[in-house]
C-alpha cells in the first residue's frame, strides 16, 4: 500500500467513526464531561471543527492563532456537527493536493480524529449503554 492510499484509508475511516460515534448521541448529554478536565461531545465537535479551519489555512501556506478563541459559533448540535465535517472535507481537500501536504493531513487530521474518537467513544459509553462500541468497524 502507498503512503498516499495508507492516509486516504486513515482519512475515510476516521470519518466512518466520527459518524458512527456522534450520529444518534443522546441530547441530554451533548455537555456532560467523563471528568472535569475533559471536553464534552459538544465542545469537542467544536474544538474539531476548529483544528479543521486551521488545517485548511495550514495547507494553503497561512498561519493559524491557536489561542484566538476561533469559533463556529453555531449552538445547534446537529448544524455544528455539519459544520465539522464539511471543515473536515475542505481541509482534507487542501492537504491532498500535494504530497508535501500530506503530513499535515497525518498530523492534524488523522492522528488527531483518532485521539478524539476514543474520548468520544468513551463518553458514548459512559452516557448510553445501548450504544455498540463495534459499530466503529466497517469489516
């Protein structure tokens, strides 16, 4: 396998976990924390759209402020999450244009969805026993 089809791969599977992970969350939690340090399902969407924005500028040669407070500033849930992944694409979209790219897609994109998918999972599990953590595989 390529490098390039190895991060392609990366890329589509932590989007297939993304959705599998948020698609259905309960309400009633979108802001509950497993602990008080943690980010809740809410503000780590948001805190992904954000890494997204940044990516983009990344890739296209500009300089991103990490403590700018940037925000979406949607509140709704849904129309965040939407949000998040149409910033997802766009930034995916910038980084593979070149392979000189492509490390910032590794770094800022897929090592970075799977360190939050495991949070996310955990708090999916904490808050809703019904939930498949298996539903993450595709295979």
């Amino acid at each position: 396998m390529s490098s390039n089809n190895f991060l392609s791969k990366s890329l589509e599977e932590c989007d297939f976990q993304l959705r599998a992970v948020l698609t259905g969350y309960p309400a009633a939690h979108l802001d509950t924390k497993v602990a008080p340090t943690a980010m809740s399902v809410r503000e780590s969407v948001e805190h992904l759209a954000m890494v997204y924005h940044a990516t983009n500028l990344i890739a296209h040669g500009e300089t991103f402020d990490w403590g700018s407070g940037w925000s979406t500033g949607i509140t709704d849930f849904n129309q965040l999450m939407e949000k998040m992944f149409d910033l997802r694409l766009v930034a995916i979209m910038a980084c593979m244009r070149t392979p000189d790219q492509h490390e910032i897609a590794m770094d800022y994109i897929a090592m970075h969805d799977s360190y939050h998918i495991g949070q996310l999972c955990l708090m999916r599990m904490s808050v809703d026993s019904a939930w498949d953590p298996y539903s993450l595989y595709q295979h």
